[in-house]
C-alpha cells in the first residue's frame, strides 16, 4: 500500500512520486497493485500515469542490487521519475541465497555496502527507502537451546 500512496496524485492524497521496487524473490503482483490503486481511485480505472510511475527491477544477486543501485542511470531514473521511494524486497533473500549459513563476514560487509548506497540515495535525493527482511530462526538452536518459562 505504500506504493500506492507514494505514486498517488496529490488530490488522491498521495505523494504524485515515483517508486523502485527491486524484486528478489518475484512476489511482487501488478495485479495486485492494481487492485490496491483501483480502491484508492474508488473504483475508477487506474490511469496509465499513475502504473507508470512504478519500476519494478528483478534482482537475484547482491552484485546485481549494487550495480543498479551504483548506476548513473539509475541516479537519472530517480531525477527524472521524481523517485521518491526505493523498497527492496527481500535483502534477506538475496544473503541467503549467495551465502546461506557460511561466509557470515562477507555477508555482512556487502549487506553493508547496500545499506551505506541506499542511504546515501536516501540522503541526497531525498527520498524513503524501505528494506524488507525475511525472519528466519535457527531451528538447530532452539531444539539445543529450550526456552523454559516460569
């Protein structure tokens, strides 16, 4: 719904913003989009200015993630998109996926690397950034570890 809001016109109560969504594991739906902006727009067809302001980047790697994020293209898209909010979704999918359980110092420096870019995006352009993650727990440690409580 956030994407919704960033990209709906003033008079709809939105921001009249564009919005990057970086799409790691596929989820996200134009379908479902859709109907978020159709019961904004109560019930009028979506306008075609309204879906063009969201771009949506598959990502699979954090090499890929950075090479976008880092890109002058992608600095141009934020100017003159008149970007206002970058969401990646999931930074936890794409860690996982590179480096599973192994390599934790590695994953942090370039969880790192992503972070320190996204802020600097934020802070010089002005613009929301919002990073999902994927809760996970360490099942080994919990059946190793049981929580009693008294």
């Amino acid at each position: 719904m956030l994407t919704v809001t960033v990209a709906l016109p003033k008079e709809r109560g939105g921001l009249d913003g564009g919005v990057v969504y970086f799409d790691s594991e596929g989820g996200f739906s134009p379908e479902r989009l859709a109907e978020m902006a159709t019961s904004r727009f109560e019930g009028e067809v979506v306008p075609k200015e309204f879906l063009r302001k969201i771009f949506v980047f598959p990502v699979q790697t954090s090499a890929a993630l950075l090479s976008n994020l880092c890109s002058a293209q992608f600095e141009e898209l934020i100017v003159d998109s008149g970007v206002r909010l970058i969401v990646v979704d999931s930074v936890a999918s794409i860690a996982r996926r590179e480096f599973g359980s192994s390599h934790i110092a590695l994953r942090q420096e370039t969880l790192s690397q992503e972070a320190a870019r996204l802020k600097q995006l934020a802070e010089v352009f002005q613009l929301a950034v919002l990073v999902t993650n994927q809760a996970c727990r360490a099942h080994s440690f919990f059946l190793a570890h049981p929580i009693v409580h008294r």
